[in-house]
C-alpha cells in the first residue's frame, strides 16, 4: 500500500523567500525541500514584498494544494510599507486571512507566525 504524504504550505513574504532560495541550495548536501522528513511534502508559496492582498490573491494556490497545514509568516510588509495601516489592523487581517484559509480548507491547520 501506498504512503499518503502530507503537504505543508509555507506562505509568505521575503523571509520564506530567503528560507526557500537557502533549501534549494542545500539540496545538493544533507538538506532537503520536506526538511528530511519522508512523510511529508514542503511547497512554498511566497513572494519578496508580499503583504496579505498578496497572499490573498493567491489563496486559490493554496487551496488547490490541499494542505493539511499552512504556515503563514505575513503582515511586516503591510505595517511598513502603509503608514495608514496599523499593527492592530494589520493582526486583524491576518486573522481574516486564517479564517478565510479555514473556511476553504475546514481540515487544515493554520500556523500563524509573528
């Protein structure tokens, strides 16, 4: 019988770029893209600049990925890039971001990351 492998989406701006562009150019030594881990499979879904419309203008990647977990490390861009947007807004939207992952992917868990 054939293992199923879970799949972990890794969303975000420029640090899960940096992490992303750093496993790839590990892959040739010990490191690999599931962290090593055989039941599992990584996909990245990021962007250096992203802000939360970013990454909600991708949530149909997302869902078509079908992740059992999602890790999102988001928000730094749109607090510094916006003077108009607030630390409290911007927590607000990336709760809005979760619950709008959760409502599409009810079985997912979402990881938020500050």
């Amino acid at each position: 019988m054939a293992s199923h492998k879970s799949q972990i989406c890794v969303v975000g701006h420029s640090f899960i770029s940096r992490l992303y562009h750093q496993i790839q150019d590990q892959i040739q030594t010990d490191f690999s893209p599931n962290f090593n881990i055989d039941s599992v499979d990584v996909v990245f879904v990021h962007g250096g600049g992203y802000t939360i419309l970013d990454v909600q203008k991708r949530l149909a990647d997302i869902v078509q990925i079908q992740p059992q977990v999602i890790i999102i490390q988001i928000g730094g861009n749109d607090i510094s890039a916006f003077d108009q947007v607030s630390g409290e807004a911007t927590g607000y939207n990336v709760l809005g971001l979760a619950s709008d992952l959760r409502a599409q992917l009810p079985d997912s868990r979402v990881v938020i990351l500050i």
